[in-house]
C-alpha cells in the first residue's frame, strides 16, 4: 500500500500550529502581567484623606 504524502498540506499545518502556539504563549505572558498588576495594586492599601494631611498644620 502506498500513501502519497502532500507535502504543502502538512508544510501549512506545521506553520498553523507554529503560530498557534506563538500566538497562545504571548497572551499568556499578557494576562499574566496583567494579572500580576491587578494583585499588587489589591494588596497596596488606597490613600485615605487623614494620610495625606500634614499634622503640623493647621486649617
């Protein structure tokens, strides 16, 4: 039995899935990124009006 390879096919889907792959590593990256960004800033505490205000001052 002989099979008969096409060689363009199989050339195109080795390109697909190379980029697929690419594409899959680079928006994890981002969404890590992003996520990591997003941890930080809910474990900074937000500013308070009382924080900023100088105590040797007086209104």
């Amino acid at each position: 039995m002989i099979v008969d390879v096409n060689y363009w096919w199989v050339g195109g889907l080795a390109i697909a899935i190379v980029l697929l792959i690419t594409w899959l590593i680079k928006r994890d990256r981002k969404d890590e990124k992003a996520f990591e960004k997003k941890i930080i800033q809910s474990e900074l505490k937000p500013d308070s009006p009382h924080e900023l205000k100088d105590s040797d001052i007086t209104p």
